[in-house]
C-alpha cells in the first residue's frame, strides 16, 4: 500500500458542498458490504449514499439497504445505465463515484468536500489508486502500468483530464449540464471515459494524485477480461470520435 498522502486542506464550513456517493453494483454483495463500512468510517459525512441495482440475483440490494444507503433500482444492463441512473437520482452539490469494490480511506470524502469547496470553477476532479489484493511486488508495477497508462492515453483522446470510474466526483450542476449527453443505452462502453468526453475541453476536470482508494485487481485478471476492457475502450472512442474527432477537440482546447 503506498504511503500515506499529505494532509486534507481546511475548507470553511459554510463553503463546503454536501456530498452524494453513487455506487452503480450488479451481484456484489460481498464487495459492496466492505465498500459501504468503509464510507460509513468517513471523517466527512456524504449526504447520502446511493446504490444503484443493476438487475442484481443476489444480496446487493439488501446489503446496501442494511447499510442505510438509498436502492434505487435500474433494470437496463450495464454500467453506463446504472451509473447516470445513480446521478440522476443524487441530491448532493457534488456526485463523488465509486465502484462496489473499491476501498476508499477514512478521509476519502473530506478531500473531495476540501478540493471542490476551494475552488468553485472545478467542476469534476478524479485521483488514483492502489490494488488490494495482488502481491506486494506486483502491485507497484501493475498499477503504474494500469493508471499510468490509462491517464497518459485517455487524455489525448480527450484533450483534457480523463475521469477514472472508482474515484471521481463533479458538481451535480454540471451533470445536469452534460446529461443528455452521455451514452447511457450502450452497455460496452466505458462509463466514465463516455462521461469525460461529454465533460469536453471547456470544463475544468483535475487530477488529485493525493485522492486514493483500494480497488480490486479483478477485472484485469485474465486474458478474456482485457480484452473486453479493450474492446470497451476502443468503442467508447469510436463513439464519440464520431461526433468531434481528437484532432477537433485538441483544437478547441487549445484555442
């Protein structure tokens, strides 16, 4: 596990946005229920949290209404359904997005309240994280291969900051602005690289490489699993390639 990260900026009370955590599951109990007693440790109290059942046959929404969190159910399939169903449905200034295994430390929320509340141009911010279950000595290079990889490519697809699925947040005032946007119906595109796209070089995102959280090494685990990542990845692309090529996007952004 990397080291611990600097301090959380102070940010006055009057100024700090309340917070809605949405988690989009299908069929993680287990996951969800360590997930969900790690944002109830938080040093900085959401809101709310709101899980999004995605069709789930097990547990997931039971474990999430134990919790305290609000089910709100969606039947279509995929991720990029349940997540804008999940945003759609907060009621918090800001959105703060996490998956069902991810592990976020206790002052996981307070970074997100302190960053968004001192600067009000912000409209969304993402972070980095570390994998929880793979070898000491593989998990350094995996993830500097992964998010490394990962931030440096997506954004020149992009021309600006890529949004990263298991830790992100942005201002519910400008999902509302973007919401129309997104590409909800279709299941295999990635869901936060479809939102960042729709975000646009106009908008301000950043990256806190201060915001951490655990996630699990899971869906890069075999050869069938990257390579739905990279069809996903690839589609998400053509998708909005179609509507303003990189080249295009690059030249508003730097105008």
């Amino acid at each position: 596990m990397p080291g611990l990260p600097p301090a959380v900026p102070s940010a006055s009370r009057s100024d700090v946005p309340s917070l809605s955590v949405v988690i989009p599951a299908k069929d993680d109990a287990v996951a969800l229920d360590r997930c969900l007693r790690l944002v109830a440790r938080q040093t900085h109290a959401p809101l709310e949290v709101v899980v999004v059942d995605n069709g789930s046959t097990d547990a997931t929404a039971r474990v999430a209404a134990a919790h305290g969190a609000r089910v709100v159910p969606e039947p279509r399939p995929g991720i990029p359904a349940a997540a804008a169903t999940g945003y759609d449905a907060a009621r918090g200034d800001v959105v703060v997005r996490c998956d069902a295994d991810s592990a976020p430390p206790p002052d996981w929320l307070a970074r997100v309240a302190a960053r968004m509340s001192a600067d009000p141009t912000l409209d969304a911010l993402t972070g980095t994280g570390y994998f929880y279950d793979l070898p000491r000595w593989a998990e350094p290079v995996l993830r500097r291969a992964y998010l490394g990889s990962y931030y440096a490519l997506v954004h020149l697809a992009l021309a600006h900051t890529a949004l990263w699925g298991s830790n992100l947040a942005f201002r519910r005032a400008t999902w509302h602005e973007v919401r129309h946007l997104v590409h909800r119906d279709d299941a295999e595109l990635h869901d936060d690289i479809d939102l960042a796209f729709q975000l646009g070089p106009a908008r301000r995102t950043a990256y806190d490489g201060a915001l951490r959280v655990g996630v699990s090494a899971r869906s890069l685990r075999g050869g069938a699993q990257l390579r739905r990542r990279f069809r996903r990845a690839f589609r998400t692309l053509a998708v909005n390639w179609r509507v303003e090529p990189p080249w295009e996007r690059w030249r508003r952004r730097l105008e």
